[in-house]
C-alpha cells in the first residue's frame, strides 16, 4: 500500500484543483493532487474561458499567462460576445478589459479543455511542491479526529490529510454523499456539446455566439469559434425544464442546426467531428453550503456554474484561488472547525455568490419570449447603452442596474 501524510489533500485536478494547488503552491504550502483520469483527457464543456482566468492568472504569476499565450495554435483569442433574440435580432457586445487595455492581448479565449487543463497540468507538474498522483481515483472518505482518510477502491492508496479540497467535478460522490449538495432540476442544466469543422459566418474578433431562440428559453444554442476552422456547438436548457417538455437535447441541436434559417447556411459545408456529448451543470443559482468540519468545495463539486452563461471554468479557478488562500489561514491557525472554515463561504459568496444571484434574475426574465425581444429591441442601435454593455463583465455594479426593470423602462421610454 502507498501511503501519504499531508496538511492538505486536494481531489480533482480540473481548473479548480490545479488553482487551489497553484496558489498554495506559490504560499509555499505543499500539498498532494489526487485525479482518476491521466491527462490529456476530453472533458465535455463549451470551452469558453472568461476574462476571470487571464486576470485570475497574472495576480499568480505573469509568467503562467505569458506561457499559455504563446499556445497561439491551441486557442482563439474573443474580443467580445454576441447575442441572437428570439426575433433574430443580432447584438454584438465588444468586451471592455480593464486589466488588459493595451488591446493587444484578447480579455477571453476558446480553447478545448482538452488543451486547457493539459497546460494546466503541466503547470502543476513544474512545481516542487506538488505531488500529483495522476490515474488515482479517491473512492473513500473517512472523517478523523485529524481530518480525513482517503483511499482507492483496491485498498492501495492510503492518503491522511488534515484538509480536503474536493474538486472532482459535477458528479462528486463527496459532494453529494457527504457534504449533501444534492442535484435540483430547477437548479441544473443539461447540455450536449459537438465538435465542428467549417463552420462560417463567425464575426470578426472571434465572438462568441449565443442564440436564444424560443423554442429552448431559457436556455440557448451556443456557437463558439476555435483554432483552425473549429467550433465548438451545443445546446443547454435548464433540467427541470427538459424534463416537463420531453426534449431530446441532441436531437434538438441537430434539428436547430438544420432548420433555424439563420443557422443552417452556416452549417451548408461544415462537419461534425466525433460524437455529439452530453453533460450536466450545477448551477449557482441556489445557497448552498460550500464547506464544514476539514473541507471545502470548489468548482463544479460545490455548484458553482453561472446559472445565466453557463460559465464554470473561471468560477472554479477562483473557488480554488479563494480555498488556498483560506488553507494558509487554517495552517497558520491550527483550525480546520466547521465554523473556521464559514470563511471560504464568505468570500465565496461575496466574490462569485451577488453575481450568480444577478444571473439567475436574468436567467428567469429570459424565460419569456416577450421579455427577450423586448430587450433586444431596445438595446439594438443604442450605441451608449451597447457601450455599457460590454463593460458589464468587469463592472458588477453595472450588472445590477441592468438587472433592475426600471433600468429598461426607462431605456424603453428614451428610445420611443
């Protein structure tokens, strides 16, 4: 039997973990990762990477974002975001980087997970203080008067930790079994992803495409532009909505793909690439509690996918950031309680919890047609209120203005 003793465990190597170890790593705190896949391995998802990540990565060390710019043939750089009504109505946003002005890097990128988590692999694996057992699957959690023991289901792998990290993904057994978060159909979504090759029509600047068409509010079809002539397509809708109106996911997505008039001419000469993947997705949009006596969820294991975007890679980054910071407390502390660990909520809460919130109203007021197309009639040839638009990722202020409907009542009024 291997066997470890460490102050600090982390299961799940996905941008959650590896950023938990990464800013522990950079505390000077060493710490086991421990992932059941051996990397490079396909994770199904939209791809997309938020601003959160560059300027999550430069506060760790410029040099990481520098290394992962250089990968210019792995990733496409996104310059901004655009939105399709349910009236076929086209609004492009440009986003606004605060932290990145000089414009001559991109605020966001596209890049297959497979690719993404392979890089932050290899970052991981750069540090000394990192042991990453890689083709381990943690199946055992037993709670001990000094944290936790961990093993494998063949009984070979023995790790005691004074603190746990779990951040192995949408279907954490610790999650649910132990920590109790389980699934809500009002609080998920279903998804199916595909690969594509020569697609057209994409917008100068790489923007990413959501089209919120009627027949899946409030979910939408996303395509995302990728190296090389790719794109990553699919479809997501909320899982309690799926399951009232009985809708086959990929069977949707290739009948939008075939009969949107706005989307097939795109698709004329274009091919999929492999099989068309489903996936579920936690949403944030319900409190739930983060962490207790020895343990923290990140990521996707604590539910923490923007319940309007879809968003979870920069939303696990940070949970990981925010968890190391607090494991350095705990260690310096000596306290792993329950009530010490209220901390990680906090900051949570206060970093990523307001603006899941705000999504989720956005989320409900997408729900109806009407209110879509409203929206867009109003925001289109706005050139000011565009403007104000594409800061809103970066100013959170502003989204809780365009959450608010008097905001638009009153933007309405202007127009006419």
């Amino acid at each position: 039997m291997n066997t470890y003793q460490t102050d600090i465990c982390i299961v799940g190597a996905g941008p959650g973990g590896v950023a938990a170890a990464l800013q522990l790593s950079y505390l000077g705190i060493p710490c086991i990762v421990a992932d059941k896949a051996r990397f490079p391995r396909d994770k199904i998802c939209g791809d997309a990477i938020s601003g959160k990540i560059p300027t999550l990565l430069r506060r760790l060390d410029p040099d990481i974002l520098a290394r992962f710019d250089a990968l210019s043939n792995r990733h496409v750089g996104v310059w901004g975001i655009r939105f399709v009504g349910p009236n076929r109505k086209i609004l492009d946003i440009p986003f606004y980087n605060s932290e990145r002005n000089d414009q001559a890097t991109s605020p966001g990128y596209v890049c297959r997970r497979m690719d993404f988590d392979q890089f932050l692999i290899e970052e991981l694996k750069r540090r000394d203080n990192i042991v990453f057992l890689e083709g381990t699957e943690i199946t055992h959690f037993e709670k001990t008067d000094s944290g936790f023991t961990l093993s494998d289901a063949g009984g070979s792998l023995r790790i005691d930790c004074r603190l746990l990290l779990a951040a192995n993904g949408a279907h954490s057994a610790f999650s649910r079994k132990y920590a109790g978060l389980e699934k809500d159909p009002a609080h998920h979504a279903a998804a199916v992803r595909a690969y594509y090759r020569g697609v057209t029509g994409f917008r100068e600047g790489n923007f990413i495409e959501l089209h919120f068409l009627k027949s899946v509010l409030p979910g939408y079809l996303w395509i995302f532009p990728l190296p090389d002539g790719g794109a990553n397509v699919g479809l997501g809708i909320r899982s309690d909505i799926v399951s009232r109106k009985r809708i086959n996911l990929r069977k949707e997505l290739l009948r939008l793909i075939e009969e949107e008039p706005d989307i097939r001419g795109r698709f004329e000469h274009a091919a999929i690439e492999g099989d068309i993947e489903g996936y579920g997705l936690p949403l944030g949009s319900k409190e739930r509690r983060l962490s207790g006596d020895g343990y923290m969820l990140l990521g996707d294991a604590g539910h923490l996918i923007d319940p309007f975007t879809g968003e979870g890679i920069g939303n696990a980054f940070y949970s990981g950031i925010i968890a190391g910071q607090l494991a350095q407390k705990c260690l310096e502390a000596n306290d792993f309680s329950a009530e010490f660990m209220k901390a990680y909520d906090v900051r949570v809460a206060r970093v990523l919890g307001s603006e899941m919130k705000l999504s989720y109203k956005l989320q409900r007021m997408l729900t109806y047609p009407v209110v879509a197309t409203l929206l867009a009639n109003i925001i289109t040839g706005n050139a000011p209120l565009i403007q104000s638009l594409s800061k809103m990722y970066t100013d959170f202020e502003l989204r809780l203005k365009l959450a608010n409907p008097l905001f638009w009542l009153r933007m309405l009024v202007k127009k006419r």
